[in-house]
C-alpha cells in the first residue's frame, strides 16, 4: 500500500541518496566556474556534464520516493520549508556564526534567512492565487535571492541595485 | 587559524545550511517541471525563481566553508565523492530495493550506481591529463547520467539509442 511505501527502508534510501546527488550537483557546479577561472576547460566541460548526470539522478530519485505533488501541495511544501529555515534553522546560526566573529558566515546566513521569509510569502500568495490567470513577473536579486514583485530602487535586504535584478 | 575555522561549529552549520539549500533547489526545479505540467505558469515561475534564489545561497555558502579548492584538488574530490557512492552508498540501497520488490528504485539506484563508477574514472582521467590542451568532448545519456567520449550505438548503461545524447 502507499502507507507501507512511505515507511519503507528504501523510501528513506531514496531521500538520502537524493540529498547526496543535490549536494554533488551544486559542487560540480561550484567547480566547473573554478576551473572555467583556472582555464582548465575540459574539466569545466567534465564538471558541467557530471553536474547535469546528478541532477538526473536526483529528480528520478525524488519522484520514485513519490515526493512530486499537485501544485498546490507542492506550494504548501516551499511554504513548510521556507518556514522552517526561517524561523529554525537559521537563526541558531546566524548567532553562532556572531559569537564566532565569522562575517561572512554572519552575512550568507542573514541574506538566506531574509530571503526565505520572502519565499514563504510568496508561496503562500500563489496558493492563495492559484487559478489567477493573469501573468505574474518576479524579480530576483542575484546577491541574495530576494524575490521582489517590482523592481526595488535598491534591495532592502542587501542594498544591491534594482537594476542589477533578474526578471522571471 | 585556519585549522580552527575548519573544525568550528559555523562551518558545519554552513555544510548543513548547503545541504539544505541543494535539495530545495532541486525540489523547486522538480515543483515548476510539474506546475508547467499542470498549466500553473506563474507558479511554475516562481518555483524557477526560488530555485535559482537557493543557488546563489547554496554556492555562497558552499565558497564561505572553504569547500572550493584548485581544481586539482576539486577532480580528487570527485573521484572520492562518486567512489563512495558507487562502493558504499548504493550497493545496499539497491539490494534493499531488491528485497522490497520495488522495481522503480531497484533502477533508479542502479543507474546511479554505474553510472558514478562511469564519473571517477573520468575524473581520474581529468586529473591525469590536467594539462592536456586539446579540447576533449563528452556525451551524456539523459536517462541514466553515463558520460562517454565517443558517442555509443546504445547506452551501454540503460540502452537508450546514442542520438539521445548530449554533447558537452
Ligand atoms: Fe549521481
Ligand atoms: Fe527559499
Ligand atoms: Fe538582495
Ligand atoms: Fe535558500
Ligand atoms: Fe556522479
Ligand atoms: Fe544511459
């Protein structure tokens, strides 16, 4: 039955190999620009396909665990998400990272957790919208993921240009 | 110092805080495939977005822990990433698989395992000839993530016909 397979020993394998193959996939991608910079363009080309084989791998993996829902329960799942790293996971950190006087830590935690809440926000705006047929625009800031439904003068979680801003 | 930077508590909560990052980016990739799927356009993009927004945090959090080294060192990584997870991680995932009967992760596991044995050895090969200039190309099964350098008749991994794959 669906229960039996959503508690079964696979279903957790399938999870822990899915984070495996996303964790894989965004370092071939942090190594392929490294390489790109180093000149080394074989291994950037190597780095760049393995990363695409991982995200194969991770979306097969994902969909077996049975983890695709509809729509709207895929919005209320980034809604969970989002707010669990917002309002959990990330605080802890940012005050550790501050009691260890590590800046940048401090900063990549706070851009993240800023821009979770946002998330969550609209997440749950497009739940509520979800038969709205008119086109929506999104903005996104490419120095810490803010997500702005017009184009800021600047953006107010990291001060970055609105004009540096990427249109969705 | 350096040595205690790397064993303080932030750079593990850093490596969690990327771990996290990475699956809700493939998450939201796998959410706005089926949200195009079911005609829900702004959702759709706004999953893409977001997907994009967990990038810039995954990256910058993955470069703040000190994870990018020379790309020497990242091809050594790769081959002992992908040889941990063709030796040890889905060997008794696929066995388990096996034993529950669940034919869809028996193959999904399957073709991730051979298919990494497939990327440590390119790696390897990578690292070997780092300074090698001639310009190398590799070719990628969209089914099963095998990489090859000469184009096959099938995928000698999952059979699919070789005018499937990808060029890099
Ligand atoms: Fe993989
Ligand atoms: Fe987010
Ligand atoms: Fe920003
Ligand atoms: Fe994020
Ligand atoms: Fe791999
Ligand atoms: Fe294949």
């Amino acid at each position: 039955s669906m229960k039996e397979k959503t508690m079964s020993k696979t279903t957790d394998n399938l999870l822990e190999a899915f984070a495996g193959e996303a964790q894989a996939n965004r370092k071939y991608l942090a190594f392929s620009r490294k390489a790109e910079q180093e000149g080394h363009l074989n291994a950037a080309k190597l780095f760049r396909a393995a990363a695409d084989a991982e995200t194969i791998h991770a979306l097969k993996h994902f969909e077996v665990a049975g983890k695709i829902g509809s729509t709207i329960e895929n919005l209320k799942s980034g809604v969970e998400g989002e707010t669990h790293e917002y309002k959990e996971m990330y605080p802890p950190f940012v005050e550790q990272a501050e009691a260890e006087g590590n800046n940048a830590a401090v900063r990549t935690f706070t851009f993240a957790m800023k821009a979770e809440e946002v998330h969550a926000g609209l997440y749950q705006e497009a739940m509520d919208t979800l038969d709205n047929q008119e086109e929506v625009f999104y903005y996104l800031c490419p120095v810490c993921g803010n997500i702005e439904k017009v184009v800021p003068g600047k953006c107010p979680i990291c001060g970055v240009s609105g004009e540096k801003f990427i249109k969705y």
